[in-house]
C-alpha cells in the first residue's frame, strides 16, 4: 500500500491518506505525477474518483511542510461555477486537513495552521474584510468572486497564489463564463511572481485537448485520464402500451396524458430505493411533478419530495440538499441545478423525466447514482411522447458506449474583451500592447485580431459617444501615441456593479412577509408571471405553497399557505437545442431501425422496456407509412398538406437539431416575404421547419424554397440576422456584459422591459456604426454560438452534391412526425419578445406632422406648458443648473461631449469645484490638458472659438466645413454617415423648444438648410415640431416660425409642466363641495329648471 502513494509526500500525507483509504483510484496517481513534475494538469474521470482530494492533497502537503510566512497570503485558490460546490468542498477539507495535521504534530514536526475561506455572492460584506485583513490559505471562490477581487483592493490577498484548481472545468469551457474566466486567470497571473500552477478538474469530456487548451491558455496542459470502467444499469421505461391513446378506455373529450401514468410508476421505483434524484428539463416541469409525488406520498408524517432548482434560494436548496444526505427526504426532483458535483450523499437512483437533452448531460444526470468508485449507477429515462423515445433511445445507446458531444471554446467575443479592459484599467493604467499579450494568452483570445482589439478600445474611450443613447459614453482614456490607456472615474464602480457574464432577466425575488427589514428569500419569479398575479392568490414554489400578501416593483411578498392548492408559476428560458452531431446520430438510428432484423435486440441492449420499443416502432412504422419514408442521416423529407383552417403547412422533416434549422428557417421567411409578400412565419425545431402559406387555390410553394447556394446563405443570414428577435435579445445580453447598459441600482431590480427598451435604443443608435464592436458580437455570437451556420452551410453542400436526398411528398393530413413538430408551434408566437427599434420605426405609419397637429389641437401646449419649467430643463440639459455643473478636467470633457463645441467662457458657466464656481484661467487649463492629451481640438466656428470633442472632428469638418488643426488622429478623422444630422440633433436634445434660425446662429449654417434637417429628423421620429413658446417667434414662413423640440425632451417638459399644475390646485372647503353637490343635483330650487322642461332635464341626468 505505502509504495501506491508518491513518495514525494510528506510522511504525514501518505500515513493519513493510507489510514482513510483502500488505495489511490487511477486519477489520484495520475494528478500527483503531474501535480509533482510542476505541470499544469487536467484530471478528467467521473464523479467520485477522488480528483479533487488528488488536487487538493499535493497542494495541503506543501503547505504543510514549508516554513510559514510572516504575511498571511492565499496560497491554493479552488474555483467552482457552483457556490453550493464550493461550500461543500471547505466542508469535505476538514478531514484531510485536521488528519495530516494531526499526523505531523505526533511526528513532532511544527506545522502551521492552514485555513481555508469561502468567498462568492452569499458571503457577507462583514466576512469578506475578513478575507481581506486576514486571507486564508485556501481560499474557495466562483468565477464572479475572483473577477470582483482582481477588480479590487481584495486582489492584494491574491499575490502569494501558487495554485488554481479549477472545478468542473467542462461546464464552463464551451461559454462565455469561462471565456470570462479565461481572462481573469491571466490577470490573476500578471499579478504573481510566477504564474501559478493550474489544474483542471472534468467530467469526460470531448475533445479533452480543447479543454486542456481553455486551462492552460497559450500554456501547455498535460491532459490525466483517470476514467476507470464504469458500469451502468440503464431502463427506457414506457407505463402504457400505447402512447397515443396512454388512458385506456377514457373518452375524447377527457383530457388524457401520460404524466398520471408516469408518476405512478415512479411511486413504484421510490418504493425500492432509500434516496433518488429525479432530473427534469424545466423549473415549472419540476413543480409539477414534486407536487404530484407529493399527492401520491401516503407517508403523511414525513415530506417524500421536495423541488431543486435555480429560481430557489440558496437557503432552501441547501435545506434540500442535506435532506437528502441525512435520509429526511427520499426523493429530489431537479433541473440542471444538480447535473455538478454537489454532495448529495448516497444516491441509489436516478430517474430522467423525458429523454437528457445530450450524452454528456445524461452520463452527469446518472452519474449523481453511485457515484463511488465501482458502483452501478442506476438510471430510469420516462419519455412523454413517442418521438422522445426515439431520442431517449439515440442517448442511451451512446450513453453506454461513451459517445459524448464535442465542445468548442467561443472565439473572441469582444463583449468580456470590453468589461475585462475596463475593470483592469481601474486597477493600474494599461499599456495597450501589454494589454493585449495578457488577453491573447487566454484561450478565447489566442486569434485576436489586431484591428478588432483598436475597435473596442476605440469604443471604450468614446470613438462611438452619442447624444441619442448617453450611456454610450467612454470609459477609459486612451492616448494612442503613448500606448497607455487610464480609466476614467466611475469606471471601477462600474465594473464592479455591473460586471459578470450572467444574464439579467428581470426576475422578481420571493420574500417572506415580516415586519423586520431583514426578510428571507423564498425564491424568484419570472417578471412575466408576476405580471399575471395578483395579490391574494396562491402560488407553489420549492413544493411549498404560499400566498402573495404584497408585489412592489421589485419583489413578491409571501406568506406560508400549507395545504392549500396553489398555481404553478413558469419561466421563460431557453431550451437547448439538439447538437449536429446527435442530430446526426439520430438520423442514422431512424435509418437503420426498421431495416434492422436484431433491432429488438439493439434496443434492449439501449435499455428500452416492452412498451418503449413497441412504441418506438410503431411511430416509425406510421411515419414511413404516410410519407414513404423516414427523415434521417441520409434523407430530408418536405411534407405538405392544409391545416384545418384550409392554410397550407410544408414542413421540413430533418433531425439536424435547432441550431441548423433556426438559420435555416430565418432565410426561409425571408424568401417566402420577398417572393410571395406574405410572412411565412417559420418555426423551427429539434426536427425540422414548419412554414405556414395562407389558403389559395393554387399550389403551395414548391420544396425549392428550401433550397440555398450554402455560401449566398452565409452572406443572406448575415444580412438579415440583425432584424429577428434573437438578436435584438443577445444584443441586449452582449451590451449589458460590455458595460453599455449598467444596471442603475445593483441592490434593485431592472425590470425586463426597461432592459429592452434601452438596449433597443442602444441598438438604434449602434446601428449606424457598421464597425460598432457589440453588433458585431452579436453577429459572431449568433451565427457561429446559437446557430451552427458551418453545420448548415455542410448540410446544404451535401445536398448539392447529392449525399443528402430531398423527398417532396402531399398527405390528406399531419404525419405523425408533423403532428409532433405542430404541438410546439402555436408557443413560437405566444409572447412578443425583443424587436429592433430602427424595425419598430420603419414599420409606422407616414404621417404628416403639420396635418396633424392641426388635428389633435397641438396649439393647447401654449397653455400647458410652463416658461419656468422649459427654462429650468434647458438649463439641467445644458448643466448650467447648480446640481448639473461638472468638475475637473474628466467633467470638461464630458461637457464637450454631450453639449457640442463650446467656449471658455460656456466652459466657465458649466464648471465648479467643491461648489464654487471656477475661474476662466481654471477652464481654459482643464481643457488645455484635454488639447495636449489629444481628445480635445481648437476649432473656430464663424469668428467664435471653441473647444470641440475629438470625437466631433469629422462631424465638424463634414458638416460645417471646418478646417480641424494638424494631429488628429486618424481614429477620429473617418467620416460619419450624417455628420449635420448629428450637430443639429444634439442641439435639438441639449435644449428645450427653439426654431431653425437659433440652432441655424449657433451652428453657422444657413436658417434654410437647417430647417431641412429638423424636416428630416422629424421623419426620423427624433424631433417634433408644434406650439411651444408662449411668445411665439416673430417671422414671415415655417422656417422662421415653427417650433422644434426633441421628443424626450417635450416629454420632460410636459412631465413637469404637469406635476406643477396639479401641485397648484387646492381643495375647496367642505361648505363649497356641499353647495356644488345640492346645485348639481337640482336639490336647491334653480329659476332656469320649472315646469315640463326642467322635469326633463332632471329625468335625463337621473339616468344617465
């Protein structure tokens, strides 16, 4: 046993490891070989071979036996995607730390005393100065944590690391999470003596070398399979004979389905386990069934099920997870939440509701069951509907064989490039090229071009600043002479605040109801499905039900309602999709099932029980029976025939997955649009498209709208991509991860909307810039992330070239297969997601605006509209107002900005220092540093001088004819598209109600030209032109007299016009009211109101 243990442990490490275990599993020798030669090392084997003991002993052995350090420092960093992992791996370090110790005291050797700390999002601010004024050393972290320390003065505690264990490495190599924590560990690396040594741990992972390459970076790392033989008990289970008709005897109009079914059967397996998981594929799916379960239990003194997801809060997913460690709890049902390696104690089975969305998720789902070293795990797949049988079979069969999907590293997305260049700039200035090798060490980034790391530093120090959006404004300085680039103040709140990579969504948080500040979360709901509650009504979350008592604006007051029927709640996300390469697996299965004479045989050997193979044959047998024959590797089938409604449907019948046909489907509406002028409204699916043509009496589109040259479809997607809801949805995502949409409170909500809406502006405004960096990560994202437009383009050349087949068959209705793909159809359209604004507008109706202000009586905004309240606007919009002056060299330059080209003595009204106001000699240094650093010009303007924004140099030029001084750089000398249109529109935001002439003398053009801009702006829907002014502008013609304002700032005014108005009205006393009421009834005698007449008048108020 003592030679199995390295002997370049201590003594202590290999007598403690000897006492607790057997011997050292494949991984563990392996890891501590590599561990031992200083390489970097990733350790792929299942869960449960020891791979974070084998990482983690070499590491406590060497802290154990060398000399402590006068200044405490972390030393070993483990980080986990998973706080609750982390917690559980500080909890299992106890024993390995507490027993090597104790093994070295009795040898009599002085050994220090190692600590170890958490730090993630549930640490408290009072434990994390802790981690700060006295670090441990091993410190236990997330990716967000590690961000927020280097982002930080905490990162000082982080210069003595000489280890990073990585966890669950294959959850975040193939993301922009791990792109994110790609970036971080080189940060982390510029800040050591050396680099520290960094060991991966994984599940079995496919290519292993990809992985290697996101851990190591330009680094080498030695890849360790520890894989040992695993056994595998594996049933597809069906309960009914035939899934079509799964209640027997029940008549049409009963509502049959094969949940009842399902449930009962998993009655019957809880009966011979002492604990299992059962995994679903969606939240609303999990409480569901644990309310099921719970019905069935008939054990009423203790829970059987309890729910695991990621809308619980930590507290109550903890609560879950020891109960089913300690035996309190015989059964959790769980999304994704558990697919990781949290301690779940002995798991005996697991059960799939429904087929695992891949091989790699169903070998980690299973895996949670017996997950010791030589145990079986135990595994029940339930598929729902026949066609998920098929796909349960496809993912078993490769389940045993070890056929996992491959992963691929997302290249070079430039939105964490932006958010991790801001956050290091707040730390120290940045040279721009030593920026640059530090990200290019980084596995996402080893490709970065050259140009596209300039357009994002060009967007971060302002080269796309724009009055219309104004959060579009720089973040950093940067000097493009000297190399340097220094943020600028606000920039590490920012990244502090509104840094990660995760996804807002909007949702509202589950408190209890208490009378104390201090309320526990319940959970969260989808924004959507609060929208749809209502105060008093019941809903189920975590298996418990609760009553909402209270919905502010940014969460749902609870209380407890036991025993009490309440609503599912649901949320919206998004289901993964069907990878090519299972899609492709799929289609060779459909292929050779029904020609396969040993097919019983090949599906038992899958797992599948009588009734799924019965069902799985007979769906088979059905399809090639109404279309004469089976989509697969080999073939795609076009199906038309009408609906009920007489509209026709052709679906295309391909089991590629989501990621192909979505593309695909998009280029498809396109050219239903532009040949037939209707909107085909195509979905697609896991298992095809689905187009819809409105009733005609001729023939349907032929299968040739199916049909792309592949490489003109790349250019057509690329083209139109920027006009579908995804994207405008990843755009919003993409810009909130560059910084471009801070949340504006981090301890509060942001509702879902307000997200939208700013980012549909942000995208507006983007828009004009074809080289704007965010778009054109979304374009990346989109087409190469979510889309797999390389696996479309391959499909469409192998049906070029004939490999793959196209058959065009008619039916007298929906084949099973289209009755499958038609079930999800009608949800494609439930709800209006996000749409591009610059879409929204083009879509609006003409209108003349002259006409319809005459119309709608926009003379009565004289009389609404209030002289104070414009002035004090205009005077906020051009800071002059005390509370809006700026200061130092940083505010002048935001004032050149936002306002224009100004001069000194402009610069002097609109300036302060701690509330005094400055002098010209202070202004005219201010932006004479501006000048030197080059971000500032000096322009004149008429016999005026002014100071401009560097980034206005073209607007000036181009628009004004304005000659700009030597030295500009060529990063601000391209041209715009429409540089007036921009001087007048920032004029039009940056003032209340003005005329062409004014905005004509400020900007030196002619009164004409002016008020053809503002004609074409109004078009634009960006200003609005009515009865403003209370003193109308003297003046023969419309280009004298009509009032222009910008629309959001009419809407301020008014606002306020308003809010003064009502603050004016005053109560009467109660006399008067009394008074009015008697005379407004016809109680007190009126003169005008006698006889037949006045009876009428009285009859006719009385009913109304």
């Amino acid at each position: 046993m003592t030679d199995s243990v390295p002997s370049a442990f201590s003594d202590a490490t290999r007598s403690w490891f000897e006492r607790s275990f057997d011997a050292p599993t494949r991984a563990q020798l392996g890891a501590w070989d590599t561990i031992a030669s200083g390489e970097h090392a990733l350790v792929i084997a299942p869960t449960g071979s020891g791979k974070t003991l084998a990482a983690f002993l070499s590491a406590i052995d060497r802290l154990i036996t060398q000399p402590a350090e006068t200044q405490r420092r972390t030393k070993v960093l483990y980080i986990s995607p998973l706080k609750a992992l982390g917690v559980d791996v500080e909890r299992n370090l106890t024993a390995p730390l507490v027993g090597i110790t104790q093994m070295a005291a009795a040898q009599g050797l002085e050994v220090p005393e190692i600590r170890t700390g958490v730090r993630s999002g549930d640490t408290s601010p009072r434990d994390r100065r802790r981690l700060i004024t006295d670090p441990p050393e091993i410190l236990i972290t997330t990716p967000e944590s590690l961000y927020l320390m280097l982002t930080s003065k905490a990162r000082e505690t982080l210069t003595g690391v000489e280890t990073v264990i990585v966890d669950e490495v294959h959850a975040l190599a193939g993301n922009k999470r791990g792109a994110h924590l790609a970036v971080s560990l080189e940060r982390l690396d510029a800040l050591l003596e050396q680099p520290a040594q960094r060991i991966g741990l994984s599940a079995t992972v496919r290519p292993a070398e990809e992985v290697a390459r996101f851990l190591g970076g330009v680094q080498p790392v030695k890849v360790v399979d520890g894989a040992e033989q695993k056994r595998w008990n594996i049933t597809v289970s069906v309960p009914v004979v035939d899934m079509t008709q799964p209640a027997a005897g029940a008549s049409p109009e009963e509502n049959v389905s094969m949940w009842p079914h399902v449930e009962a059967r998993i009655m019957e397996i809880a009966a011979q386990y002492r604990s299992m998981i059962v995994f679903v594929n969606s939240r609303r799916s999990a409480e569901r069934l644990t309310e099921s379960l719970n019905e069935l239990w008939d054990n009423e003194e203790l829970e059987f099920a309890r729910t695991h997801h990621g809308s619980m809060s930590a507290t109550a997913r903890a609560e879950v997870e020891e109960g089913l460690k300690s035996g309190t709890l015989r059964c959790v049902v769980a999304t994704s939440s558990l697919e990781l390696g949290i301690d779940m104690g002995v798991v005996d089975a697991v059960v799939h509701l429904q087929s695992a969305p891949t091989v790699a998720a169903g070998l980690q789902r299973v895996g949670r069951a017996g997950h010791q070293v030589g145990e079986v795990s135990i595994g029940w797949f339930f598929p729902l509907h026949r066609a998920d049988v098929v796909d349960a079979a496809v993912v078993t069969e490769r389940m045993l064989s070890g056929e996992i999907e491959s992963l691929s590293i997302p290249a070079n997305p430039l939105d964490i490039l932006a958010q991790h260049t801001i956050a290091a700039a707040a730390m120290d200035e940045l040279t721009d090229q030593k920026w640059l090798d530090v990200v290019r060490r980084s596995a996402p980034f080893t490709t970065l071009p050259l140009d596209v790391y300039a357009s994002v530093l060009d967007l971060l120090a302002g080269k796309y600043v724009s009055d219309e959006f104004a959060q579009l404004k720089p973040r950093v300085v940067w000097d493009r002479e000297a190399g340097t680039i220094t943020a600028r103040p606000g920039a590490q709140r920012l990244a502090v605040t509104s840094g990660g990579t995760i996804a807002d969504r909007g949702l509202f948080g589950v408190y209890l109801a208490t009378d104390t500040d201090a309320a526990k979360r319940v959970g969260e709901l989808d924004e959507e499905m609060v929208y749809e509650s209502r105060v008093g009504e019941t809903i189920i979350l975590g298996a418990t039900t609760w009553q909402i008592q209270d919905i502010t604006h940014d969460r749902v007051l609870v209380t407890p309602a036991f025993g009490r029927p309440g609503r599912l709640p649901f949320w919206r996300g998004d289901q993964p999709g069907r990878p090519l390469e299972l899609g492709r697996a799929t289609g060779a299965f459909r292929r050779e099932a029904l020609a396969d004479p040993e097919i019983e045989t090949r599906l038992k050997a899958a797992g599948l029980d009588d009734n799924a193979r019965h069902n799985l044959l007979n769906y088979l047998t059905e399809q090639r029976e109404a279309t004469g024959h089976l989509p697969s590797d080999t073939t795609v089938v076009i199906e038309k025939f009408r609906d009920e409604l007489g509209d026709w449907r052709i679906i295309l019948h391909s089991p590629f997955g989501k990621a192909i046909h979505a593309p695909w489907a998009l280029a498809i509406s396109e050219r239903v649009k532009d040949t037939y002028g209707f909107d085909a409204n195509a979905m697609a699916g896991d298992d095809g498209i689905i187009v819809r043509v409105p009733a005609t009496d001729g023939e349907p589109p032929a299968a040739d709208i199916f049909w792309f040259e592949p490489e003109d479809l790349r250019d057509q997607l690329r083209q139109h991509v920027g006009s579908s809801a995804l994207f405008a949805a990843h755009f919003r995502e993409n810009a909130a991860r560059a910084l471009l949409l801070p949340r504006r409170d981090p301890a509060k909500r942001t509702p879902l909307w307000q997200q939208r809406q700013r980012s549909a502006q942000l995208l507006a405004t983007a828009s004009k810039y074809p080289q704007f960096p965010i778009i054109l990560e979304t374009v990346r994202e989109v087409l190469q992330d979510v889309y797999d437009v390389d696996g479309l383009v391959e499909i469409l050349d192998q049906i070029r070239t004939r490999i793959l087949r196209v058959v065009e068959v008619q039916t007298p209705q929906a084949s099973p297969f289209a009755q499958t793909l038609l079930f999800g159809y009608t949800a494609q359209f439930m709800y209006e997601t996000d749409a591009p604004l610059a879409e929204r507008r083009a879509a609006a109706l003409s209108l003349d605006p002259g006409l319809l202000s005459q119309l709608l009586g926009q003379d009565m905004l004289r009389e609404l509209l209030d002289d104070d309240v414009i002035a004090q606007v205009q005077a906020d919009l051009q800071h002059t107002s005390s509370n809006r002056r700026l200061t130092g060299v940083e505010g002048t330059a935001d004032l050149l900005r936002l306002l224009g080209p100004l001069t000194t003595e402009e610069l002097t009204q609109r300036l302060h220092v701690d509330d005094d106001a400055v002098d010209a000699t202070t202004a005219q240094q201010w932006v004479e540093e501006l000048v030197a650093e080059k971000r500032a010009i000096d322009v004149r303007m008429g016999t005026q001088h002014y100071w401009a924004a560097i980034e206005d140099a073209p607007r000036l030029r181009d628009g004004l004819g304005i000659p700009l001084p030597i030295g500009v750089p060529k990063a601000f000398s391209d041209s715009v598209n429409d540089p007036l249109g921009d001087l007048v529109a920032r004029y039009a935001r940056t003032h209340g109600p003005f005329t062409a002439p004014q905005v004509a003398q400020r900007l030196g053009i002619g009164p004409v030209i002016a008020h053809q801009v503002l004609q074409r702006l109004a078009a634009q829907h960006r200003v609005t032109f009515g009865a403003y002014l209370s003193n109308p502008p003297a003046g023969d013609g419309p280009v004298a007299t009509d009032e222009w304002c910008d629309v959001d700032v009419l809407a301020r005014i008014r606002r306020r016009s308003l809010a003064q108005l009502r603050a004016e009205v005053e109560p009467v006393e109660h006399a008067a009211y009394a008074r009015h009421l008697l005379q407004q009834h016809q109680v007190v005698p009126s003169p005008q109101e006698r006889g037949a007449e006045g009876l009428a008048i009285i009859l006719d108020q009385l009913t109304g």
